[in-house]
C-alpha cells in the first residue's frame, strides 16, 4: 500500500462537518512514511500521543495512517483513551473528538469495534454510526464479512443490532454477495450445509433470516470461490 492511497483513503475517513478542514500537506517520502513500523513499540507509542498532543499535524497524516493500519492493536486503545477523555473536558474539542472517530473507523478491524463498543456505552446516538463506517473500511484492507463475524463474536448488543442492519444493506450488491461468500468459505473451510447455514451468525441476523433465494446464491457464490481456490 502507496502513501499516496493512505493518503486518500485517510482524507475520505475524515470527512466530517464543514466546519472541521482537514488537509494534509508536505508529506513524507515513502522512505519516511514506512520507518514509522519500524520504531519500537515506545516509540511508536510516543508517536501517536505526539499527532494526538498536535490535534493531528497536516503533516503526519500518512505516517500516522501507516500505523494506525498495521498496528491499529496499539494505535486504537489510546485513541480511544483520548477521545474519552476529551469527551469529559468541560470544554471539549469537537474537531479532536471527530477525528478520533474518525480514525478508529479509518482501521476497518475488530480493533475498532472493540473501542466502538466502548463509545457506544457512552452515546450510542453519537457513536453508532461508525459501526457502518468501520465496516465500509474494511474492504480496504481485507473482506469485511471476515469483520462482521467478529463484530457478532463481541457480544455487544448494540454493535451486533448496527452490523446487522449494515450487512442487511450491503448484501443489495453482488460484490457483497460474493464478499460473504468467501468469507464462508474461510470460517467453514468447504461450502456451509444447511444445518450450518442456519446458524450462520450472519444469515440469522438478517431482517429475513437470509431468504431462500439470497442463500441459493450465496451457496452458488461459495461454491464457484472454493473451484477457483482448488485450481489454483
């Protein structure tokens, strides 16, 4: 992954109201870009508390994405630690608070549930809606289904009921389809039969427990996707 799509994805994270601009500017070489995994894990610690002390310097953008992608273990708790702490700031900061947000979504990972979860106890009204943008994320990093079956493994009512009603609309499209297709393939290692079907975290969960026809063709999907990884 180039800077330059870091550099992208991360301003399409941070698409929040017009009042808060955010532009990266001057960034770092590749060369720079990439020594930041390569900093020990104090040191990357250090790092991420510096961008966060700076309220997000325009010019740390792509390292700071760099990171947060690879090592969003390390990265997320302690963006999430600072964003509850901004939250009980008698005098917060809004634009901090949204960045924030913004970036534990950016991860796209079971990372970033884990601290939405988190949010969500706190204002579920605020912070609900990054479920479905953490989820949008994901497919920029791997297959989001693979994330949806985590975010039901959480056990959290809340972010179980948002990736619910997220997946019930992103199976609309076929590359979903064809998305929860492959990731059955890899929690189940062979096309699912009918008795696991019907406890599919997934199928289960939708408005219409996955209708005859959508599960047809899922199983149709699953079956092609695992020909293909046998001919490879």
């Amino acid at each position: 992954m180039t800077p330059s799509t870091f550099r992208c994805g991360l301003m399409c994270a941070m698409m929040i109201p017009c009042t808060v601009q955010v532009a990266f500017s001057q960034p770092p070489t590749r060369e720079e870009t990439k020594s930041v995994l390569q900093l020990s894990e104090a040191e990357q610690r250090q790092f991420v508390n510096s961008v966060l002390d700076g309220g997000f310097p325009q010019n740390q953008g792509d390292k700071f994405s760099l990171l947060l992608v690879n090592r969003s273990s390390l990265v997320i708790p302690i963006v999430e630690a600072r964003l509850e702490q901004e939250l009980k700031q008698p005098s917060r900061s809004e634009r901090l608070i949204e960045l924030a947000s913004a970036m534990i979504a950016y991860a796209g990972d079971e990372q970033s549930l884990r601290a939405i979860s988190k949010l969500i106890a706190i204002d579920e009204s605020r912070f609900g809606r990054l479920v479905a943008r953490t989820l949008d994320n994901a497919g920029n990093w791997q297959n989001p289904f693979t994330v949806v079956y985590r975010a039901f493994e959480l056990g959290d009512d809340a972010v179980s009921r948002h990736t619910a009603a997220w997946a019930d609309s992103a199976l609309a499209s076929d590359h979903m389809q064809r998305a929860w297709a492959e990731a059955m393939l890899d929690r189940y290692g062979k096309v699912p039969d009918d008795s696991e079907l019907a406890k599919d975290p997934i199928a289960t969960r939708l408005k219409d427990r996955a209708s005859p026809e959508l599960r047809q063709n899922i199983l149709r999907l699953a079956a092609e996707a695992q020909s293909k990884r046998e001919r490879r």
